[in-house]
C-alpha cells in the first residue's frame, strides 16, 4: 500500500471509529428524535464496516466506501441534527 492509499485508509478508519464510538455513547432516544434508523441497527453496520476495511485494506475498493459512507451518513443524521 502506498503513502497517499495509507494515509487515505487510516482517515476513513478514523472517521468510522469516530462514528462508533459516538454511537456507543449516545442514548437510544438520541436516535429516536433525530428520525434516524435505532441505535441497535447502526451498532450493526458500524463495526461490520470497520471489520470490512481492516479485511480489504483499499480505500478505495467499493465495500469499504460503503461503509466510509454509512459512517459520513451516521456522522450526518445524528451529530448534524444537534440531538
């Protein structure tokens, strides 16, 4: 893996990490007023997309960018509606 493809990869690992953490930490109601799926289902897909870049290890392949934006969506919904 090159320079710019490993620097690329632990960006997209920290934002999903990032997005689970917050997802752990927030309560379920959280999700309830922020008119998002419930925090069971993206304690699912958030460490499954984690799971999938530590296993494909290219950034730019297409399961991984799936989860990159799972995570950005995740980030938006809830972190961008202020709950």
């Amino acid at each position: 893996m090159g320079f710019v493809t490993g620097l690329i990869w632990w960006v997209l690992m920290c934002t999903k990490v990032f997005a689970l953490v917050d997802c752990v930490r927030r309560k379920p109601y959280d999700f309830e007023m922020a008119g998002t799926l419930p925090k069971n289902i993206w304690l699912v897909i958030l460490p499954l997309s984690i799971f999938v870049d530590i296993v494909v290890r290219q950034p730019i392949s297409i399961l991984p960018l799936l989860g990159t934006v799972a995570a950005l969506v995740y980030l938006a919904q809830t972190r961008g509606s202020g709950y």
